[in-house]
C-alpha cells in the first residue's frame, strides 16, 4: 500500500533535489570547448537538469512506495545448496576455456575476474573474518606486483620462485601496517589504512630509481610451464611449449594458461580460507570482529590476532599482484589507486562479508559485467553507488550473508 503523499515529502524531495544539482553543476555543468580563438568554457545545463529531476523523482517515489517486504527465511539446508554451487561454479571455471563458445577474449575476461576474486578472498580474511575495515588493500597488491617485477629483473629470478617471495614481502608490509593501527577500531583504523595505501602509491610515483616513477615497469617476464615457455620463439636453453607438444604455436595458449595459473591461486586461496577458519586462529579472527573486550578476558590476544589477519590477508593480495604482474608484462602507479580498494571492498561489502561464494556473484556483477559490456564503463561507479545503496536498504550484510558455524555443538544437525 502506498503511503499517504504530503508536503513533508514533496520538501524532502525537493531538498535532495537541490542538493543533486548543487554537486552536478560543478561536474556537470561545465565543459571546455576547443574553438577557433582556443579553449573556451561552454555550459551543459540539460545534464544537471536531468540530474536534480532524477534525484527528485526518484526521492519522492522513496518516500511513497511502501515499505520493501522481509526477505524469506533462508531454507535450513542452505549450507548444503551453497556447497553443490561452488562445486558447480569451480567445475564450469575449469572448462570454461574448451567451451565452444569461449574465444581469447573470453577467458581474458575471466582471468581479470579471477583476479578480483582472489582479492576479494584475501580481503575478506582481514575484513570478513576478522571485522578490521582496511580502505588501503591495494597497497599489498602493488607490493606483490613490483616485487616480483624487480626481483625478476634485478636478479633473474623465475615467476615460480619470485611467487613466494613477493607474498612474503606483502606479508611482511602487513604486520608493518599493522603494528601501528593495534589501538584503532572501526573508523580510526580505515582511514590510517587509507593512508597507508596512499603513502604507497606516492613512494612508487616518486622513487624513480627504483620503480620507475610514473614511467612504471615494463618488459616483466613471463612464467613458464615447468621450463617451456610459451613464446612463439623460446629462448635460448628452453623449448616452447608448442614445440615440446608438437602442436602449433597460438598466443591463446599462452592465455589459457594464464587463466588456469590464476585459477588455481584463486581456489588454492579459497581452500586455505575454509580450513583456516576451523583452526584456533580462524576462531580468533571471528571471535574478536563480534567482541574485542570479550577476547581479551577469554584469554585471546588481539596483538597476534590482529597481526595474523593483516599478513595473511597480505600475502594473497601480493599472490595476485604477482600474477598481475606477469600477466600485463607492465605496471605503474596508476594500476594502484585508491579506487582498487574501493573496488575490492564493495566486492566483499555486497558479497556479504565472511561469505566465499558472495564474493564470487558480486565480482561477476561488479567486475565481470563492465568487462562483458564494454559501454558500461564509465557507469561503472555510478553502478557501484546504486548497488551499494540498495544492498544496504534491501539486504544490509550482503548478496549472500549467511555463513556456515565454524564448530557445532553435540547434537545439533
């Protein structure tokens, strides 16, 4: 039933309204021309008109559209369904690639999906499990990422042994962030790792001798396949996948690789998760994102809870900027802002934190879609603002909130 139309709602209406064309008239409402005299300031009024009618109506039928009715109860055998359709998602990743419908551009795709995937699982450790807001994860994605690109340009290190030992570095940059922030809670502790994602990306844009500036890196070498490598002519001392094979050489051979590569990082990380999650440390983890004071007089230690979540949740992100950087053969700072943070945490915000498969619906959704319509991209935030606001009127802890206990009573089924 619709709610009674007043003047009260016709004010609030009008207020968002004005408040709508105050921000778009700034963004929107200007453009530069180039002219024959040179660049001129022209305005484009029609576009904040449309801005504030939009944002009017559109408060106005939330104000009278009657309350959204309560979700249904989730069935008391979700845990069993959630199963079957991970299984199901991971048997279509795996042969996706040799579908006949899947082409390079496909699995290219998909590749960056996984990617974010993977991100969202190792944010998920610091976020999901054990309730630490951290705005600046992308920090331990560049980490990872120029480790590995310096380690095997400086020293001439392979992809396989240059892995580890970027996920390491990630790692140890994680127990720096998060020795200073033992103090902080909720918003507190976002914006010092907010900051501390910034401080990385200037120190990569600055310190030109080591990382390139602005210019970044490029050239990163490419991983192999137990020593075949897959360029159309292999190196000297190595022989080319295709050769070893006797097939012929196609560029997609390298892709798919990529793809499985990333694949199983992805899986291996999810898998680590699950059964982390049953260990004593797991239990911490959710123990002190419900009570921190309630930890302390059970005898927990927030320090080395604390401490854990930040490096392991580290060392995935620096797992994925290895691949990252491997797959692109080149990175920069701009690969690095803040706004791969945001992206990473609406990935596990509409997910629903804690939950392994929401995170992989939301990546579709948030990552998977623009990339599929290439059109949508420079909606891409506004889409992100939408989801986020409907989500929490809707569904306030996510796509698919519900999560598993992580050890039953005696008794119960």
């Amino acid at each position: 039933m619709w709610r009674k139309f007043d003047v009260a709602a016709l004010r609030d209406a009008a207020l968002a309204g004005l408040v709508a064309g105050a921000l778009a008239l700034p963004m929107l409402g200007f453009r530069l021309v180039d002219g024959v005299t040179g660049l001129t300031l022209a305005g484009h009024f029609d576009l904040v008109a449309w801005a504030v009618g939009l944002v009017f109506c559109g408060r106005l039928l939330i104000r009278l559209l009657p309350p959204l009715p309560a979700l249904p109860a989730l069935p008391a055998r979700f845990g069993d369904l959630r199963l079957k359709a991970g299984w199901l998602l991971a048997g279509i990743a795996l042969i996706l690639p040799f579908l006949p419908f899947a082409d390079r551009n496909l699995v290219d795709k998909a590749t960056l999906v996984l990617i974010y995937i993977m991100l969202g699982w190792g944010l998920n450790i610091v976020v999901g499990l054990a309730g630490l807001l951290d705005l600046g994860f992308v920090a331990f994605y560049a980490v990872g990422a120029y480790s590995y690109a310096l380690l095997s340009q400086t020293f001439g290190l392979s992809f396989w042994v240059c892995l580890p030992l970027a996920g390491l570095l990630s790692a140890g940059f994680g127990l720096a962030l998060g020795f200073p922030v033992l103090r902080l809670r909720g918003d507190y502790l976002a914006i010092v790792t907010l900051g501390f994602g910034e401080i990385i990306r200037v120190i990569l844009q600055n310190w030109q001798e080591v990382t390139g500036g602005p210019n970044g890196i490029s050239g990163i070498e490419r991983p192999s396949l137990f020593g075949l490598s897959f360029k159309a002519v292999a190196p000297e001392g190595q022989q080319s996948f295709a050769a070893f094979f006797g097939i012929d050489y196609s560029s997609e051979q390298r892709v798919i690789f990529l793809y499985f590569l990333i694949l199983a990082l992805a899986l291996a990380t999810n898998l680590f998760t699950l059964r982390i999650r049953r260990l004593p440390v797991g239990r911490a983890w959710e123990a002190l994102r419900e009570d921190e004071i309630a930890c302390r007089s059970l005898g927990i230690n927030p320090t080395t809870v604390k401490l854990s979540a930040f490096a392991l949740g580290a060392m995935f992100a620096g797992f994925a900027g290895s691949f990252f950087a491997t797959r692109q053969g080149f990175i920069s700072p701009e690969s690095f802002t803040f706004i791969e943070s945001a992206v990473i945490l609406a990935i596990v915000v509409l997910g629903g934190m804690g939950s392994q498969i929401g995170i992989v619906l939301a990546a579709l959704l948030l990552v998977g879609l623009p990339e599929w319509f290439r059109e949508l991209q420079q909606y891409r935030m506004l889409a992100f603002g939408g989801a986020m606001v409907l989500i929490m009127l809707w569904k306030p802890s996510g796509l698919l909130s519900h999560r598993a206990p992580t050890i039953r009573l005696g008794g119960n089924p």
